[in-house]
C-alpha cells in the first residue's frame, strides 16, 4: 500500500522523511502562553533552541558557537515553533502560510554573518510547509538573551478555517 | 448598595483595586501616534516607564537599577500600555482578549535575568484583563533606549465589535 | 491640462512632487519573500537602505554615521518598504493606512537620539501617504546589524479591497 499524494505533502510527513521529531511543545509558563490566536492567525511566544527543557546552544554565535552551530540552533528554535503551530492548529495541513519569521539571535561583536545562521529557520519551514513556507521576516541581534541562548524565533501562521 | 459582578470583573474595577491609576496617555507626537486599530486589532506604540513625560526608570537594569526596579519598569510601561488601550476602545472591557505583549529591555552586559523584569508587565495584564489577559510575548533586549529608558512595551488587543 | 485631484493626491504623485524615485524592489531572496499579505495587510520584510543592491549607508549612527546620515538611512530603508508595498498592492492608492512601522537603528555605545534618525521613515511616510500614513511605530537599536547597516525598516499597510 502506497501513501495518498496528500500523505506525501503533509508537512507532519515532510518532517518524518528528514528525520526530524517535533520536540514536546513548552507548556504555559506562569504567566504567559506559548501561542494565541486571533482572527486567523497563530502568533507564537519566543521559542529557545532546546530540548524538553534542555539547552542545547547557549552563547554567542561567531564566538562561543561556530556559524555551523548558529545555524542549527535557528533550525532547532524553528522546529519548537513548528511544534507550538501544531500544538495550536492540531494538524499542520490547516497551515495555509507561513507569513512571518521573526528570529532574535545572539552574536559575537562585530559578527555580521547572522543572517545565514537565520537560514536554519528559514530552510526549515521552507522544507516542512512547501509553497505554504513562502514567508517574510525580520532579524535581530540583542546583547542579553534569556538564559544566554543562542536564538528565539517567533511564528506567525495564516490558518485556513478559523 | 454593592457593586454589581461586571462592576466587579472590569479591567478598569480590578486597577481600583490594585490601587492603579492610568497615566494620561501620552498623545500623538509630531510625526507617529500612540495607537492604531485594524480589523478588531488595536496595536500600540512602544510606551515608556513614565507618568505625565517624567521618565521614572531610567539606566540599565543589573547595573544602574535593581531587578525589582526592571519589573516596576515594565509593569509601569505596560500601565502606559493599557492607558492607550482605553483610551483607543473607550472601555476596557471592550478588550476581547491581550494577543501579545512586545518589551525591549535595558540592561547591563552579562545581566540575562530580563525575563523576571517583563515579568512586571505580564502580571500587570493578568491581574487586569483575568482570563482575557493570557498573551504570548516576545523579549528583546537593546543596547541603546530613547532617553535611556529601561524598558519598552508594546500591547496588541483584541476587541470585541471592532 | 492640470492633473485631477487624484492624480495630484496620490501616494505616487506626491513620491514624483518630492523628487523621490521608488527603487527597484529587491526581489526574493533564495529562502524568504520581501512581502507576504494576509487578509488585509500587507507585511514586508526587514528593508536595508540600499539602491539596486548597493548599500548607501553602513556603520554606527553617531560614530561612523551623523544623526542626519542615521536619518538618510531611516528615510530610504522605508523608501525600499514602500516600494515592496508598491509591487505587492500594485497601485499606492490602495494602501488604506501604515499601521506600524518597525526600525532597527546600528548606533553608537551611548548615542540614545536615535529617535531623531528614525523619524526620517516617519516623515517620508507621512508626506507619501498623507492622512493614511498616520502609524504606530516601535523603535530598536541593536548591536550588529546585516551587512553592518545603519537600518531595517518593516512596515504594514492595510488594504482596501483585500
């Protein structure tokens, strides 16, 4: 038996076939929530590059983390938000689009080359959500980030049925 | 005579209690203003820690100001925040619910508890709005302020019969 | 023959009444798009001041930069924003209103007079769009910027007949 073309083209099965597991989506912390919706639109909190808890890319890029780790700590943000989007839409086929990327990123000074470490989130979302990934965004660079993370990333996701 | 339960539950009834008083929003400057609605959205301005233009916290949080004064920062910008909201929905209980709270912060180089100090605008909202003030948020923090002003807030509410 | 009140009104003949030329707009990047609507807003990117990929002002506002260069970049990054607006809404007349501006400021340790800088968007926007321009903004100033740029503007624009 044959997978549906529509199995195929899932995000959730484009996320399988490159071996990526959603991480488990952050709960509510005390006093504000991961993602809301309005109209329809998901907006997503800032997503850290961790693990069930777990930091795994911490310092700055271009010093403590090589470009290569920047890069993988935008992709493991995104991967948190894309888990977040799940978590708010119950099936990420409801995603018509992926509108905005927000990424904040901490770099080393005089470290310009943050945009490609930005990429990891974009070619992310370009990967799992197809045509529906075709999404603007904004980057940052801040000197004091939340636990010394490396990146945080927002979404923002137009959703087809509100 | 006792108040009745909407007297009660009111936004504007729960900042009595608190002990609250809106500022003054501050009004259109030259060239931007304080707030916009689109669609049901009202979107503010980034607001100031201050009461009638008296910039009340000023300088870097961990250095110039304790963490207590970070928090009574943002919870004062974000009491600007809410003014603007009233001022904009006429009524607070117009507001269906608090969709996201931006805040840039001030702080010293290496001071990466900011969390704790937006924490002063989250609780803020939540003892105002109750339920309808669960929001997501994104923390940003910045090496230079206006008038070197420790924190920035923005708030995006959801009214009811936009 | 005197133009009509439209054509003299209009977003684009006020541009040509200034002088200003809409640059070309930088098309999309290998990974993210420089404009996205969803319902009736169009969001763009974060815009460099940069004419046909020659970037016109880098480095730090109130070092390497005058305020009224910081101004100059703040002007023709939300040049670049507009004619993002331009290719996505096809004519300026639809743009109902700016609602929010966001500017990304690279200045100097200490220079907190960016403000000044950024209300070279601000200005712009008001003289294209006239009453239409009436906009929110938040500002930011961050440590290191792509390219080392003095300036990233993002707007919204609601739409008319979305």
């Amino acid at each position: 038996m044959t997978p549906s073309a529509t199995e195929i083209e899932s995000p959730e099965s484009r996320l399988s076939a490159a071996g990526l597991v959603l991480p488990k989506p952050a709960g509510a912390v005390a006093n504000y929530v991961p993602w809301a919706i309005s109209g329809s639109m998901i907006y997503t909190s800032g997503q850290l590059p961790w693990i069930d808890g777990l930091l795994l890319f911490k310092g700055k890029i271009g010093s403590d983390l090589t470009p290569q780790q920047g890069y993988d700590a935008c992709k493991l943000s995104a991967l948190n938000a894309i888990a977040q989007l799940k978590h708010a839409a119950g099936d990420l086929r409801r995603i018509k689009r992926i509108i905005r990327l927000e990424g904040v990123l901490n770099v080393a000074p005089g470290y310009t080359d943050h945009p490609k470490a930005l990429n990891g989130a974009s070619d992310l979302i370009n990967d799992v959500f197809g045509a529906a990934g075709s999404h603007t965004r904004m980057i940052y660079t801040n000197p004091e980030m939340p636990l010394d993370c490396a990146s945080l990333v927002v979404l923002w996701a137009e959703i087809r049925d509100a």
